[in-house]
C-alpha cells in the first residue's frame, strides 16, 4: 500500500513529474479563471470587432497590443479564445472520463466478481466496442446528429453530446482494467472474511472489492483524459465537435487552418502548442503515476 | 429383514457441527465444445461430527480437501452433495435471512493474516463490520466497547485501532484476525492453517492464544492444518484426510500411539524429529494421483505398502475399531 | 585449510541517499569437505542473505560492504564475473525453495539439464544426456529417460524439487547451498527430499549449508548449526550439542516453544515479541527486549562470540529459562 504523503514524497523527487504537473497546473487555473484573467471576453459580440480580425502577434511590426498572440478571422484575440477553449477541452476530457469510469468500473466490477455468463457477456461486448473506433463512432453520431437537429440546438448540447460519445465508447478501457484487479482481490481471504458474516455481495464488492482497484483506475484516468481531449480535438477538428462560437482548442486549430497558407500561422500554432502541452503533461503525469504504483516495479514496500 | 424403510435418524443435537455425505465436487474450466466435462473431487462422502468444546483437527497434506471441508461448513463453499448441520440445524440450502443468526456463532480465521485484513481498511473499522452486519441491535457505544473488550482479549493494544495492517507485523495481525472472528462471540471457529504463514517464535504465542481463549471462552475448533506436532499437541481428535476423503479418525492420543491406517504412519514417519534418524533410509518418491481421475478403489493404493487387488478395486468405508475406538478406512488394518 | 571460510561477511543497503542499513552484519563461519551445516533463522534474519552473498548474488542496490568468501582458499568477492561463473552452478550448486527459479518454463527438462553441462564441461551431447539421465536416476525419478522430454509445468511439486537436485549434482558440485529446499512441499514429500539430499551429500561426501526455519529437519540432516537473529550469528556449534543444550536464550526459547516438546494440552512456551526489524534495531544485543536474562550489559553492547555463543548469559540448560 502506498500513502498520499510517500506519494507525494516521491512525486517532489521527481523532476519530469513536477514539470509536468506545474504546466497541468498552470493550464487548468489558466482554464478555470479565463473570465477574470482574459484580455477580452470572446463570446461578447460587445467585445469583438471585426476590424481587428487577422492581426499578427503583438510583437509583430502591425500587431496591436492589446492582442497579445494576434486575433482570428472574427477578430477574437488568440490569447482570450485559448484561455476559454482550454477550459472546454478540459472538461469535455474530463467529463468523458467520469462517465468512463462509471460505466467502466461499474461493469467491470460486475463482471469480475460474478464470473460466468454474466462476465462472459461483459467481456464480449467490451470486445466488440473496442473493435469499433472511438473516432469512427463519433464521426456517426454526430454527423447524425447534427443533421438532424438545427445548428442551434445543436451549439446546446455540443459538450454534453461529446462527453457522452466520448464516454461510453471507451469504457471498456477502465472495465477491463478493473475486472483483472478484482479477480487478483476476490480470492483473497479479506473477501472470503467478508463472506463469513454473511455480507451481501454488493456490499463486498463496492466496500471490499472496490477500494483495492482504484490504483490502476488512477492511472488510466490521468491518460484517458489526455486521450479524450485528443478525440474531442480530432472530432472539431473534422468540424464535428465545437461549433466555433464556443470553440474548443480543437475547434480553434481548425477555424485557423484555412489561413495557415495565406500567412497568418498564428491562428492556428498557439492554440496547437498549448493543446500539446497539455496532453504531454497529462500523459507524463499518467505515466509516472504508473511506475510509482505499480507493485511490480516498486519492491518491498508493501 | 422385512421391508421396512429404515428411518433416517435425526442428527444428534449432541454435536456441534456435523456432515452426512458431504461432497464437493468443481468442473473444470474446458472448451464449451469439448465432450469430456472433468471434474475435480475434492470432497468425497465425508462424515464428521464436531462435539462441543472440543479442539476437532483436521490434517492432510495439499490437495488432500481439508480446507474445502472447512470452507463448506463455514459456508463459503457450496456442497454438490450431502448436508451441514450446526447444533442439529441444517444450514447448507438456507436462505440468507434464517442463516444471519446462525452466523454469529461460526466465524473462521485464515492462513495469510497478510491477505486476510482489508489492506484499505484501519483495525477498528475491521472489527466492527461483523458487530454491525450481524448484530444491527448493538449501539455505537456497545459496538466500541465489544471491540475493544475484544482486541483486549487477544492481546491486542487499544492504540491499534485507527492504524491499518501495514503497520502491524504478522504475529499483531493473526492476533486482530482472531479478535474479528470473536466480536459476535460464536461457539464455533474454523481455523485454517492459522500458524503456518507465521515464523517459529510467534506460532507458539498464537497457539497459546488460541487455547486461552477456548478455556475462556468455551470455544469449539475446527483446526485445519498439515502440521503434526501441532495436532498431538493441541487437537482432542483428528481426523487425517487423503484426497477428499477421511482415512482414519480417532483421539488425538490414540492415534499418535497406535496409528492404524498406512497413509497415518508414513506422514508421521515424515515429521522431523529433534532426535534425529528418520530421514536416514531413502524413501521412494510418492506422488498423489491426479485427483481428477481418482482411482476407483483407495486412493492411496498406489502408495500404499499393504495394497492389494481388493484395494484397487473397491473403495473402502469408515468403520470403528473396537480395539481402540478408532475410525479408519481401510480393507487391511485391524 | 578449510573448504569454505567466511570472515566477518557484512551486506549493507542503501537508505536514503547518504545512510546505509546492514542486512548481514558480520558473520563467520568453517566448512570442511563433506560437513553438512544448518543455518536457522526466522524470516528477516539473513539467512537467505547469507546464501545468497556467498556466490556473490547479492541483489543490487545491496551489496557485500565487508568480509570474504574463500572457496578453496580462494576469495569468491575478489574474483571476476567470468571466474566465478566457472564455480557457481559447477563447484557450488544451489538448489532454491522455488524449483521455478532453476527451472526454464520453455524448455524440456533434458534440454536444461544438457546445456547446463555443456556450459561447464568439453563433452559431447550424448554424453551430456546420459550423465543427466543417471543424475535423474539417482534422485530416485522414476522412468527418468521418458522424464528428459518432459517440461517442468508436466511434473509435480516434489519431482519438480527432484530435478532442481539432479541439475544441482550435475556438476559433481563440492558444496550445495540448498535455500529452504522444502518449505513449499508437503511433510512426506519434505521427507523423501531431505532423505535424498542426505543420502547424495553422504555417498559423495558434498557439503551442504542448509537454510531453514525448521529445527526438526535440521536436528534430522545436518552436523553442525547455525542459528541467526537480526543479521548476526548468535549461537553456532556441533547440531547435536546445541539441540540437547543450547546456551544462547533465543535458540532455548526457539526449542522449548516447539510443540513436541510441551505436553500435550499444556501451554506452550513463547517468547515474548518479536524479531525487531533490521532497519529499528535496539541498541547492544538485538535479543535483549525479548530475553529474561537480559540486564544492563546486554542493553550496552552487542556481545562477541565466544565459543559459539554471543551471550553475557549463556545457558548450561534450557531449564534455565522461565
């Protein structure tokens, strides 16, 4: 067993893990008081004007000061639509992975403490949605569903469609996950302890059972969200996710693609940076996460 | 003989626990479209009869189905065939609901007290699951004091309780196993292997507790084990088991002075003495059968000096000694 | 000369980035030509530890900070990796708790026993596998030529612990260090091995350290003992004397709390506590928190051996202990 302070310990001897976890840091505050610290606000039309629209970096010979890292085709400023869009980002990829992990652990669970058809059963369709690409899933829905609906409606329910998607198509992920850690606990004598006296086995499973795989679940939180913000990026990219009035970084690095060739890269590159910065420090933090937890590799502190 | 169906007699009430046929027998995993469903035996018609306060052991070596014995009776194994009886009760097939007050009076301790604690969960909270499943009338301050009347009574410091069994060494946490087995006060512990994950210096100290607490406490063990020297000292009747089934039964005392089943005297040959001597002449390599195709007459025939066709042929029954009021199944001992 | 000499052998590891914790600390011993000896310890004592640094197998980050190992009058620590492979697993064989630790999974048992020969002898194939045919034999395998095309996962427990012995003779070995060979065996299958290894040590006057927790087997196999607490050696001597008088406290205690020598139904002696760990050591004799003779002088300072025991207060009987 490891405790939060030996953990905390080993993540401050660290160097990879701290730098990945300060960029996390300072993108998710970045994200979480965009109203207060952006420059401008992007969806206040009051706030945008289209005379602006196009202009290069500050620091540019015809940039403007108060455009930081230049505007887009709409004259929003970069800086102030990153700053929101790395909110969206933040949580539809996180949101998805809640939603992951309900369905994920929950059947997981299930399958791994009833064995047998019901496991079976599980097991089998998790196969078969792992066959099916996430993208590829996504790509149906959405497209259905923004034929169906108008753009409107469509704008409400953007994130909540995307969580969704995202969501319940990589739940097998954490099932699987969860299954092989609770066949590893089930024929413990702790469970079979808890058995004696007669304790239902739901209660087995989610007061016993459940607390003894959440490490692994840890883990592959960290990187699915990571991989989620991919995805959503993907999908807006396509012009399947965001619409581009409340723009994910994946929606931003589209609407600027059109002009990289006509010059003006920077609608385009900063919010590319950023998103890359982001899914490498989640991925470098998962990673570490990995090796710190992982009993295999850690020896005699058990 | 006329016709007569002879009545099926009630069990005796007289016995703590009791099995009548017991049988347990687990399918192995195949291909669903293979035609051969193998079956491993790991109980076969086992009949025995616990008597209240006494230290009832249970010896054999891996695979012999002593501790599928101890789970089935306890419950977490379900019997293919045969029954449970506890204080004259039939416990095996009852629903869950009748079961609940039978099951403060059997609780069970394990081999590994390092897989036994919840690694998640502090001594305290440990202990009181049993007190709040079992016993739901009992009031947060009765729960406390149970607890820590009990944690007090198996040598355990009150301080321990809002740590978690990391910190504990094994000797500490087979002491907070045993405290968990005895918060709903039962009459009946099935104990399996509970010193042989320990080291030498602590077994004794665990086997005292153990006997303190059935002299205080008036407890009946079932005590599972492969050790011996343990059964002689601390057993008031054995029973030595061989591939699912009892071979002999009989007083601690009378089987280690006149052993009379074969398969009994070579595992006491087997014991390292401090004497010395008994390993000097070479034995030659014995194996257990496969227990999923067991041999149709004693399964310890091929091992066996004494065998003889009889033997491979047809399987003998439990049937008492005169001599010395042992139980043993075999066709050549008397 | 003595076979085998270990001086003074101490095995640190690292804690922390500057500390240093001693997992052996200090320990000698003699072994002549054919003695069979019996290191007995609790888990946490060392005694694997000291299997293990004898062949230099100390895993990293530990690592053999003092002493020697003299083989043969030869210095084991000293030599190269290339020299000791030349001795180990060919002059010294080891034989482990696990037979899976020797045993290859992928390969045939015939194959294993052959390439080991060949890595250690100029001999032909057919040579090679009818040598490790007449090893079989003689650990008692039985249709041991059909047993060469066998894969370990085929064979049970106790031939599994059979085969590990073959592989472990193959080499004509002058010493076997056997680590728990049994412990993970059933009692009738531990006393097929033990005999066994008896036997082969006696015919072909091999010596044998061997490491347990079980002073009957010991008591059974071995001439002289070695019981170890904390990383040190506190009692060492004759199996027999010891067995019948031990001077240390702890080896009595370790004894007297054995059930076969209590009376039946009467309480069993214990010792009170428990082996401390060999990062929280106490100061002077690391017995002393769990000994009744203990007095001032034992909590001052860890006391030499002399004549086989590391005590102020040596035993003349275990009666001496209450």
């Amino acid at each position: 067993m490891i405790t939060w302070r030996s953990l905390f310990k080993r993540f401050l001897s660290d160097p990879v893990a701290i730098g990945a976890g300060i960029v996390l840091l300072l993108l998710v505050l970045m994200a979480v008081f965009a109203p207060l610290l952006a420059p401008q606000n992007p969806y206040d039309l009051m706030q945008i004007d289209i005379m602006d629209s196009e202009l290069p970096p500050s620091w540019k010979d015809d940039g403007d000061a108060r455009f930081l890292l230049g505007t887009d085709a709409q004259g929003r400023g970069v800086l102030s639509t990153i700053m929101y869009g790395t909110g969206i980002s933040l949580l539809i990829g996180i949101g998805a992975v809640v939603v992951q992990a309900i369905l994920g652990v929950t059947l997981g669970l299930i399958a791994g403490y009833k064995g047998g058809w019901i496991d079976a059963f599980l097991m089998r369709l998790a196969d078969i949605q792992m066959s099916l690409s996430t993208l590829m899933i996504a790509i149906i829905v959405l497209a259905i569903f923004q034929a169906a609906f108008d753009a409107n409606v469509y704008a409400d329910y953007a994130i909540v469609m995307l969580i969704v998607i995202i969501g319940v198509a990589e739940w097998p992920k954490f099932a699987r996950t969860v299954r092989s850690s609770v066949l590893g606990e089930k024929n413990k004598e702790y469970v079979d302890a808890a058995r004696v006296i007669g304790l239902p086995a739901r209660k087995v499973m989610w007061g016993h059972i459940l607390p003894n795989t959440l490490t692994p679940v840890l883990v592959i939180s960290t990187i699915q969200v990571a991989e989620a913000i991919m995805t959503e990026a993907a999908l807006s990219f396509l012009g399947l996710g965001m619409p581009v009035d409340r723009p994910s970084l994946g929606s931003l690095i589209r609407s600027g693609f059109e002009f990289v060739f006509s010059g003006q890269y920077w609608i385009t590159l900063y919010p590319a940076l950023v998103l890359i910065a982001l899914v490498l420090a989640l991925n470098l933090l998962g990673d570490w996460m990995r090796d710190v937890l992982n009993p295999k590799l850690r020896r005699g502190d058990d | 003989m006329s016709a007569q169906i002879k009545p099926v007699p009630s069990p005796q009430t007289d016995h703590i626990v009791e099995t009548r046929g017991l049988e347990v027998r687990f399918p192995l995993p195949t291909h669903f479209l293979s035609r051969e469903k193998p079956v491993l035996h790991a109980l076969n018609t086992v009949d025995v009869a616990i008597r209240p306060g006494e230290t009832f052991c249970v010896v054999g070596e891996s695979g012999c189905g002593k501790t599928t014995l101890g789970r089935t009776i306890i419950g977490l194994q379900n019997p293919t065939a045969g029954e449970v009886y506890f204080n004259g009760q039939r416990i095996d097939q009852m629903d869950e609901a009748t079961r609940k007050p039978i099951r403060r009076d059997m609780q069970m301790v394990f081999q590994n007290p390092y897989a036994s604690l919840n690694p998640r969960r502090n001594v305290y909270d440990t202990l009181v699951e049993p007190i709040r499943h079992l016993m739901p009338e009992k009031s947060a301050a009765e729960q406390r004091e149970t607890v820590e009347a009990v944690l007090a009574a198996t040598g355990c410091d009150l301080s321990w309780q809002r740590r978690l069994p990391h910190e504990f060494s094994g000797g500490q946490r087979q002491r907070i196993a045993i405290a968990r087995a005895l918060v709903t006060n039962p009459a009946f512990i099935v104990a399996d292997e509970p010193i042989s994950a320990l080291d030498v210096s602590i077994q004794a100290q665990i086997l005292n507790l153990l006997t303190d607490l059935q002299a205080e406490r008036g407890l009946t063990y079932l005590f599972i084990t492969h050790d011996l020297s343990v059964v002689q000292h601390f057993g008031t009747r054995v029973a030595v088991m061989y591939l699912g089934q009892v071979m002999e039964l009989a007083e601690t005392a009378t089987l280690f002075a006149t052993p009379k089943h074969p398969y009994t005297r070579l595992l006491l040959d087997a014991i390292p003495k401090l004497e010395g001597g008994s390993f000097d002449k070479p034995r030659t390599p014995g194996e257990l059968p496969d227990p999923v195709n067991l041999p149709k007459g004693c399964p310890f025939a091929p091992r066996c000096p004494l065998a003889t066709d009889l033997c491979r042929a047809e399987r003998p029954k439990l049937r008492v000694l005169p001599s010395t009021g042992t139980e043993v199944a075999c066709h050549h001992t008397e | 000369m003595a076979m085998l000499e270990i001086d003074d052998l101490r095995v640190a590891f690292p804690r922390g980035k500057t500390e240093e914790i001693e997992a052996l600390r200090g320990v000698s011993l003699r072994l002549e030509k054919g003695e069979r000896l019996g290191v007995v310890g609790e888990s946490g004592a060392g005694k694997s530890m000291l299997a293990f640094s004898i062949l230099n197998l100390i895993a990293e980050p530990g690592r053999v900070s003092e002493g020697a190992v003299r083989f043969m009058g030869e210095n084991l620590l000293d030599m190269s990796e290339r020299q000791i492979r030349g001795i180990r697993g060919n002059r010294i064989s080891m034989i482990f708790q696990d037979p899976m630790v020797t045993l290859n999974p992928v390969l045939t048992i015939g194959t294993q026993m052959i390439e080991t020969l060949q890595a250690h002898r100029r001999i032909s194939r057919r040579e090679a596998h009818r040598l490790s045919v007449e090893k079989l034999k003689m650990v008692a395998i039985p249709s041991a030529e059909t047993r060469m095309d066998a894969y370990p996962h085929e064979l049970s427990g106790g031939l599994r612990q059979r085969v590990v012995i073959a592989i472990a003779l193959l080499t004509d070995p002058e010493l076997i260090i056997a680590d728990e060979p049994t412990t993970a065996l059933d009692v009738t299958i531990q006393a097929e091995i033990m005999a066994l290894i008896l036997k082969l040590c006696r015919e072909n006057d091999v010596a044998l350290i061997l490491i347990t927790h079980d002073l009957g087997v010991v008591a059974e196999v071995t001439q002289k003992l070695m019981i170890m607490y904390a990383g040190k050696c506190v009692e060492a001597g004759e199996t027999r004397a010891i067995i019948d008088a031990p001077n240390h406290p702890y080896t009595a205690g370790l004894l007297k709390a054995l059930p076969q020598n209590a009376e039946p139904g009467q309480k069993l002696y214990q010792i009170p506590g428990s082996m401390p760990p060999i990062t929280n050591l106490p100061r002077g004799c690391p017995y002393h928190p769990r000994c009744s003779r203990a007095s001032d002088e034992c909590r001052a300072a860890m006391p030499e051996i002399i004549d086989g025991v590391a005590c102020y207060h040596p035993l003349q009987s275990v009666e001496e202990i209450a």
